[in-house]
C-alpha cells in the first residue's frame, strides 16, 4: 500500500499467519512478488498445461 505521507507497507499473509511490513527492501521484494502472481496463468490454464505436459512425458515414455 502507498501513501501520500509517508513510506509504502505491504501485507503478506500466509497459513495462519498475517505480517505487515514497513522495511522499504521487503516492500519493494514483495511487490515484485505481486507483479509476478499477476502474471501468473489461471487455475483452469494452469491444470490444462500440466495435463498437456504430463500427457507428452507420457507419450515420449512409450
């Protein structure tokens, strides 16, 4: 989160546990990690292109 008066901090949270961060490197580090979820494929692709891999190491198997 950014703001107009002062440093940016960021949220992270994982199982059970939540953290809020002000030092500027982590912030920095962890939207570099949001930009990369952005780009990250849907569920649905996701599960298409790992049928598709594990069908073609199946077939160059045989």
């Amino acid at each position: 989160m950014s703001f107009e008066d002062s440093a940016p901090v960021a949220y992270v949270e994982g199982f059970q546990t939540g953290n809020l961060m002000d030092d500027p490197r982590l912030v920095a580090s962890s939207t570099a990690y949001d930009l990369a979820l952005g780009s990250a494929l849907s569920h649905q692709e996701s599960v298409a292109r790992v049928r598709a891999a594990a069908e073609e190491h199946e077939h160059d198997q045989q």
